[in-house]
C-alpha cells in the first residue's frame, strides 16, 4: 500500500491501526484495515518501504496524520548491519 492509497484510507477512516515493525536493521511498517487485513507500506514503485530508524518511521506515520501506533521490536538488531 502506497502512501497515496494509505492517505486516501486514513481520510476514509478505513485504518484499524497501524504498527512499525523493526527487524534486524531494517524498520517497515505494517497497516491493519477495517477488514482486518495487515498490509505493509510501499514504495509507489511497489517495493516495501523501508526505513534504518525507528524515528523516520514515525515522523512518516505522523506526517500522514496518524499520531497513535504501536511498536514491534522484538526481532530489532539496532547493531546489525543491513545487506545491500
């Protein structure tokens, strides 16, 4: 889900919640809709948008008008470095 459709989902009000997911080195984040489906954000080209910070992430999230999620760092590895 690009961030047109999820702008165009949040003024809807179809978002349920939204989560940032670190992992490894890496940080997504994971959407859940009104129909119960998670999807991950996407670059316009399709490809998971991805960040290297928790903080980008969420000043991301907040620039779309959402201010409450949640936050899954249970596979974080904030030393690991990420492969190109």
């Amino acid at each position: 889900m690009n961030s047109k459709t999820l702008k165009a989902l949040i003024d809807a009000g179809a978002v349920k919640s939204v989560c940032i997911v670190a992992y490894g080195a890496t940080v997504h984040v994971s959407i859940m809709t009104l129909s119960g489906k998670a999807q991950a954000a996407t670059t316009l080209k399709g490809d998971i948008k991805t960040w290297s910070t928790i903080d980008s992430a969420a000043k991301w999230i907040r620039s779309l008008g959402i201010g409450n999620m949640k936050l899954n760092v249970t596979k974080w590895a904030p030393n690991q470095r990420a492969m190109l």
